[in-house]
C-alpha cells in the first residue's frame, strides 16, 4: 500500500503476441517521485479519476474504451457524531434537546 502516494501513470508494455501489460506505476508525494512494480495492482478511483489514469492506448480494447461512458455522481458523507446511541426517539421533547 503507498497512502498519500498519488498515481501519476500506469506504464505499461506490449508483449510479442502484442497483449499489453503494467510494468509499473508512477507515483508522486510533494515533490518526491517513485517508480512502482509489482506482480499485481489494484486502484481505487472514481469515475474522473480511473479515466485519467487509463493509459489513450487502451481504449483501444472494448473493455477500458467502456470506463468512458461511465457517468460519475459528486457525493459527499457527512458524519454526525453524538454522546451517545442515538435510537428511535419516540419522545418528541427529548429529540429536541440532542
């Protein structure tokens, strides 16, 4: 796992049988920069940003050309954090005092 650490680049290569493969992720912090390898990789991304990180070439399989049709949804979470368990209020004098 690289926290903190934003994905720049998938680098990729063509085999023989001209499949394409990762061969590495470029990644950045500040003004720091590393190359990442592994044997497999996963990215958690919304919508704008896998289509971002999807390397032009790929489009090319029918597979990552799909990601572009895609529609993404702005969500934000709010959480409410209470002094203590917050349960069906059926006293409606007590709900308004929370």
């Amino acid at each position: 796992f690289h926290l903190r650490w934003g994905c720049r680049e998938v680098l990729y290569g063509t085999s023989s049988d001209g499949s394409m493969y990762v061969s590495g992720l470029a990644m950045s912090k500040a003004t720091q920069k590393k190359i990442v390898k592994a044997d497999a990789y996963v990215a958690a991304c919304d919508v704008p940003g896998i289509k971002r990180l999807v390397p032009q070439k790929w489009r090319e399989l029918e597979f990552f050309d799909n990601i572009y049709k895609l529609v993404g949804v702005p969500v934000v979470t709010v959480q409410l954090r209470y002094n203590g368990w917050v349960t069906e209020l059926q006293d409606l004098e007590r709900s308004r005092q929370l």
